[in-house]
C-alpha cells in the first residue's frame, strides 16, 4: 500500500486506503451519520439558495428514495427487477387523478397511492417473484411496459397527453417531503438490515434453496420486501405527480429512470443502505449539473455508458469496493490471517448468487 | 375486412419476428446472454437498408433488386457490429451473473437507441419499393406483394442460420460451445471467437430482418426495445434453442398482434403482447416447446 513510486495503481491504493478509512469511521455510526446528514439537509432552504438548486436537491432525495427501493428488493433480496417504475407510475397517477377529478387533498391522495401501489405489487408480486434472473427481469419489464401501455389507452388517466396539475405546494414543502421519505426509508432499511428480516433477505439473494431448506418461507419474505420497495416508489410517484405539475405515460413509466436507479444503486454499491443513495446523489447530481449543462441531449447516452462501465469494471460498487479494501487492509494488517472472518461477511456482493441464471425454474 | 385477412397479415409479418427471435434465441442458448440489446440491431439493420438506398437513389424509392441488394449489406454491417459488442464488452461479463449482462445489454441499447436518435432524429423512416400493382388476391384475400416477398426473405434467412448450424464445421463448433464451452476448448475449439462469431449471426439475422422490416413497415430510432420483447415472448413461447419452435412463436405472435390491432384497436396490440409475456412466464417459463421445468413447488 506504499507509495513509493507514483505509479497510477499506488495512486488507485491511496485513494482507497483513504477511502477505507473514511469507511472505517462511518461504519457502525449509522443513524448518528443519517441525523447530521438530516439537519444539514434540513438547514439547506434556510440558506436562500435558487430556484434550481432547490429543484435539483429536491431531485436527488427522490432519486435516493428510487435507488433504495431498488436495492431492496435488487440489491438485498437478490431479485434484479426492471420493473420498479411501475409503482411509481401508479402512485403518480393515482395522486394525479385523486386530486384533479376527485378534489381529495393530497396527504391523503398519497396514502391512497401508496396503498394501491403496494396491492398491485402484491398481485404481481405473486406472479414474479415464482421466476428468477432473466426471467424475472424481463418480466418485470413486461409488468412495466404494459402498465405504461395500459395507461396511456385508458380514459381515466388522461390518454397518452396525460394529466396536468395546477394546485400544489411549494417548492420548500416538496423538499421537505422528499427528505422525510428518503431519511424515513433509510431508518426502515437500517432498521431491517440488523432484523432477521434481512438476514433472511439476503439469504435468498446468496441461496434461496438453502433459505428454503432452513425453513424459511421465502415467498412471504420476498413478497414482503417487494411490497416495502413498492411503498416507497408508489409514495414518491404520488409526490413526485404533485412536483412535476403534470404526468404522461412517458414521464411516469420513465423507462430511462428505470435504468438510472438501478445504475445508481450498483455504482454507490448494491446490498447496502448508503450505497444506492450515495450512487443516486453522485449519478443525478453529475447529470443535472454537468450532462444537462454542458452535453444537453447526450444524458441517456452517457447513462449507457455509466451502466456498462460500472458493471465491467466496478460491479461491487463504490461502497462495495472501498468496504472489501477495508476487509483486505484488516487483514494484512493483523499478519494475513484472523481478522478477514469478520469483515469478510458483511462484504457485500451484488455479484456473487444474486440470480440463478439455469432457467426460470422456482424452488 | 375479415378475421382471415388479419390472420394473413400477421403471419406475413410474424416470420420476420421469428427471423428476429431465432438469433435472439440462438444467443441465449449458446453463450446464455438474454441480449437487450438485440431489437437495435434490427434498428441498425433496417438503417443500413434505408441509407443504402438513399446513397444509391438519392430518394427512399427503390426498385426489388435494389430493395433486395441492401439486405445482404446489413447482414453483413450488423454481423460485424455484432461480433465487435461481444468481443470488446459483452464477453467481460459473459461468465458472470446472468443479471450483469443484461445490464451490460441494456446499457448497449440505450446508447445505440440514443446514438441514433443523435444521428438519424426520432422520425421513423421506410424503404419504398416500387411495384407496378402491389398486391395480389389470393381467393378473396389481399396478399401484398412486398409482404410475401419479406415473408420469404424471413424464412430463407432463417433456413441459412439453421442450415449453417447444422451443415459447417464453424456451426458444429458453436453447438459444441453451446452444450460445454470447457470441453469445446479442449478440443481445440476457440471459445471467445465462436461465441463472437455467434454473437455476429445472431446480430446479422436481425439486420437482416430489419432491412425487411423497413421495407413492410419503418425503422425508427427508438423500435428496438419492442423488437427485443417480442423476441422474448416468442423464445418463451417456442423454447430456447428450438428453430420450428421459435417459427411458429413468430408467426402465432403476429397473427395476435394483427387480429388485437383489427378487431380491437391497435393501440392496444402493445398491451395483449406484454401481457401474453407475463402470462407465458408464469404458465411455462421453459417455452411450450421446450424442456419441462424442474423443482416447481
């Protein structure tokens, strides 16, 4: 790990070690790490920033409550959907609808989204979730093209010109919503992630057979998790309706976004809790504040280019990589043995079981 | 029109979509990479037909010979492109997790869809090739005649990639690669250049059949993704690894898609195919045709 010579691999260590440290200090500190980060988020408006700035922060919260989503259900259980904006289109147009034609207020209108988006996942859910690897992400999909579909033939949602919405809150109030459903989900998902309940999550992501064979009923726990991302989609699609001002099929099942959360949750590091949000704030941020300025109209392709190289190169993530150099430092620090047991654990690996690529077969 | 002439119509254009599903499928089995991106080599295919004419013409008419002439060229463009996608970043995950190469797929179609949405603009573009009647009547049915000359071409397209499979020695190689890439190796098989060389045919017969698809329908920038999951519901439907299967996918898929579009409206032809999709996973995700699937609980 020296750096004797500057060779651009030393610089790599250097950066890692650094890193690993980093790592080191937040880990284990958690919730301490997500109250500061809540009040320094929450002083933000007080500064008087733009208009734009406002927007984009208010962006990357939501994109965080996205990736999150994503990784539980992609990352923590081992199920890759490509389906997620589903939840999101039908918390969207839920809200829309509810508060356009029905005058319903929209906290309520949120909770009525939230609920059906979470029954539509369950009702999928049970389809699916019997498939695994490709099978299940190209259903997945399915589910999500067809309800972009559906939705732009039927009456109610508006066709394909969609539903614009005029009465909404502020800027500063959506700001505050989108915080509070990202730090609510990030306490949810800490939360779970010491339970049994995630353990067993990431028992079926490792080797669902075996979780079977120790006598875990799977199916519920899948079902479970699948239902909690759903949650947290559906509500940010129903907020997200009221942001916007406006949904169409095309924005609301954005299947361009789809692809965005789960490169997030894997650049930040998939299976974790901050993984996807730090992947998600980097990601967006990089977008609206480089891409969207400087290459307007290259976002998507730079994307594809983001999700290939992540993959070929970094597939453990950033929180992922910088957690196994810790492991490694650990390691050769205690004179190559001992130690690594237990750190090695809590590597995570979006990698390693995440899917059984055999065949679709349920076991 | 009658339900007959519907039926007609799309098992006219579903053998272009089993010409599609074949290399789909022909890749999956042999190098088990589910390609998302492979609807954009239909795309790349049906552009190098248009642009080939536009060289030729100056205009997008065309006589048949010339239609003809442009479809060997994307078989070959898209063979190369394809062979180049699995050399450069798709065999670096090729031994990997299943779901790591979809990324990787996925990320090759958003950037080609994109790229040519950058190039070409979002307008969808067709290849009109000039008959003096256009069509034929076959006992009260309308037969157009570029349909049937594109129903053909789908099914000599797809009758050369089986034919290669099963005939040459390189086809040999690739059903040995197919069944143990390790013991394929010792035998002195190159495995990274027979699963490029696959990636290429199964690229190539999409070209193919987008430079067809062109000429019936359009090319757009952005029609890959439905050619992709058509592609997929078919494989499904008719089995990983089963030509006759995939064949008779095509063409049933068609004919639903043209029946829904007549009867119905074709609005909703999009919706009755992602939901045939979910539905076919769930009752038989091993294909109709294809092995039975084992561990069901």
């Amino acid at each position: 790990m020296s750096t004797t010579n500057d060779t651009g691999a030393d610089i790599v260590d250097g950066i890692l070690d650094a890193a690993a440290s980093v790592y080191r200090f937040f880990e284990g500190r958690g919730l301490q790490t997500l109250a500061v980060f809540t009040i320094v988020s929450a002083i933000i408006p007080l500064t008087n920033p733009s208009g734009f700035e406002m927007t984009v922060i208010t962006e990357l919260f939501l994109f965080g409550v996205l990736a999150l989503s994503w990784d539980l259900i992609g990352g923590q259980t081992g199920y890759p959907s490509f389906g997620n904006m589903a939840f999101f289109g039908i918390g969207a147009y839920t809200t829309a609808i509810l508060v356009k034609s029905f005058g319903i207020a929209f906290p309520l209108a949120f909770v009525v989204a939230a609920a059906l988006a979470v029954a539509f996942a369950a009702f999928i859910g049970i389809i699916v979730l019997r498939l695994r690897g490709g099978y299940f992400a190209i259903a997945t999909l399915g589910v999500l093209l067809a309800s972009q579909q559906i939705t732009r033939n039927l009456d109610v949602t508006g066709g394909a010109s969609g539903i614009i919405l005029l009465q909404t809150p502020t800027a500063q109030e959506f700001y505050y919503l989108f915080l509070a459903i990202l730090v609510l989900e990030a306490i949810v998902v800490m939360y779970l992630a010491q339970t049994r309940f995630g353990l067993v999550l990431n028992a079926i992501r490792d080797d669902e057979g075996k979780a079977t064979a120790m006598g875990y009923n799977t199916t519920y726990y899948k079902t479970a998790a699948w239902m909690l991302a759903a949650l947290f989609t559906g509500v940010a699609g129903g907020a997200w309706s009221l942001f916007n001002t406006f949904v169409d099929p095309i924005t609301a099942y954005n299947t361009a976004w789809n692809v965005e959360i789960i490169a997030m949750a894997l650049l930040g590091g998939s299976g974790t809790v901050v993984g996807p949000i730090l992947g998600a704030f980097g990601l967006h941020g990089l977008i609206r504040m480089v891409i969207d300025t400087y290459f307007t109209g290259w976002q998507l392709v730079v994307l594809g280019a983001v999700v290939i190289t992540t993959v070929i190169a970094m597939p453990k993530g950033i929180v992922g990589t910088i957690e196994e150099h810790a492991s490694a430092m650990e390691y050769y620090k205690h004179g190559g043995q001992a130690a690594a047991d237990s750190s090695d654990a809590d590597v995570a690996d979006p990698g390693d079981g995440t899917v059984d690529d055999s065949g679709g077969d349920s076991p | 029109m009658a339900i007959e002439q519907y039926v007609v119509n799309g098992l006219l254009v579903g053998a272009l979509f089993a010409a599609v599903a074949v290399g789909f499928a022909l890749i999956w089995g042999v190098v088990d990479i589910i390609n998302l991106a492979h609807g954009e080599m239909v795309m790349l295919g049906g552009f190098v037909s248009y642009w080939s004419v536009d060289l030729l013409t100056g205009t997008n008419s065309a006589s048949l010979l010339l239609a003809l002439a442009t479809v060997p060229i994307a078989v070959a463009v898209i063979y190369v492109v394809g062979y180049a996608m699995q050399r450069t970043l798709v065999s670096r995950v090729t031994d990997e997790d299943m779901f790591l190469t979809l990324l990787v797929t996925f990320g090759l179609s958003i950037m080609l869809q994109q790229l040519a949405i950058r190039a070409w603009s979002a307008d969808p573009r067709t290849v009109n090739v000039m008959f003096e009647t256009t069509s034929l009547n076959v006992a009260g049915l309308v037969i157009p005649k570029m349909k049937l000359i594109a129903f053909v071409g789908a099914i000599v397209l797809t009758a050369a990639l089986w034919a290669f499979l099963k005939l040459t020695r390189r086809g040999r190689a690739i059903r040995a690669v197919a069944q143990n890439p390790e013991a394929a190796q010792l035998v002195g098989i190159d495995v990274e250049h027979t699963r490029a060389t696959t990636f290429g045919l199964s690229a190539a017969i999409a070209g193919g059949a987008g430079a067809f698809i062109t000429m019936i329908l359009n090319v757009q920038a952005q029609m890959g993704l439905i050619y992709t999951l058509k592609s997929f519901v078919i494989v499904v439907f008719g089995g990983i690894g089963s030509v006759p299967g995939a064949l008779i996918g095509g063409l049933l898929l068609g004919a639903i898609e043209e029946t829904t579009a007549g009867v119905w409206s074709s609005k909703w032809t999009l919706a009755v195919s992602f939901t045939i999709l979910i539905l076919l996973l769930v009752v038989k995700p091993s294909g109709l045709f294809g092995p039975a699937v084992e561990g069901d609980e």
